[in-house]
C-alpha cells in the first residue's frame, strides 16, 4: 500500500474528520472511497459523452457517395 501526505487547509481537514467520524471510517478509507468513485463517475461521463456523440452523428448523417455531375464543366452554366 503507498502512503500519501496531502495539504488541507484547516477548515476542510476539520469537515473531512467529521464525515468519516460520522460514517465510523477512517480518515485514508473515505479519502480512497472518493477517488475510486472520481474513476467511476469519469468513466461513466466518458461513456455517456460517445454514445451522445454516436447518436447526433446518427442524427445528422446523410448517406454520401454519387456525383451528379460527370465533369467539372457540368457544375458551371456556360
């Protein structure tokens, strides 16, 4: 397991204490609990940012492919 220090100002350590005193956890295990639900809620925006992604090129897709011209003097009145 690391170990690792972080920096709090003293009024944010005091409510940090307090939370995990409430939920009758430790300090290091309701820090962890946070970052693994940061992954979590990141992977999960990253999923739901594609399929919102997926489904407005659905949306305003149109089939390509055929010219209607032969020849680039067909695209000019002359």
């Amino acid at each position: 397991m690391t170990q690792l220090t972080i920096t709090l100002d003293d009024a944010t350590a005091e409510k940090a204490r307090l939370v995990a005193q409430r939920q009758q956890i430790t300090l290091s295990t309701l820090v962890q609990g946070l970052i693994e639900r940061l992954d979590v809620d990141d992977q999960a925006a990253g999923q739901r940012a594609c399929d919102a992604l997926d489904e407005s090129y659905r949306l305003v897709s149109s089939p390509l492919g055929g010219k209607p011209w032969n020849v680039r003097d067909d695209l000019y009145d002359r």
